[in-house]
C-alpha cells in the first residue's frame, strides 16, 4: 500500500516570483483572489 505524504516545496526566489505573477494573473482574470500553494509529494511504500 501507497502512503503519499506531502510538505511545501522548496522553491527558489525566481520560482517564488513566478508562483506570484500567476497568482496575480489568475485574480485578475477571475475577480478575486487566487492562493496557489506547492507541494512536494513523497511516496513511502508500506506493507
């Protein structure tokens, strides 16, 4: 069996800024505010 465990991403200052503009140009597309959030998935095999 699969246990999937995730943790957030660790990102570079330019992936940071890149998660930020599409933040802004899904809001401004949408009419309100998007939050994106980024995870790391790690897979541990269990029995």
């Amino acid at each position: 069996m699969e246990n999937k465990q995730y943790r957030f991403a660790n990102l570079s200052d330019e992936d940071l800024q890149q998660v930020h503009n599409l933040e802004k140009q899904l809001s401004e597309e949408k009419g309100e505010e998007v939050i994106l959030i980024a995870y790391d998935q790690k897979v541990n095999q269990g029995n």
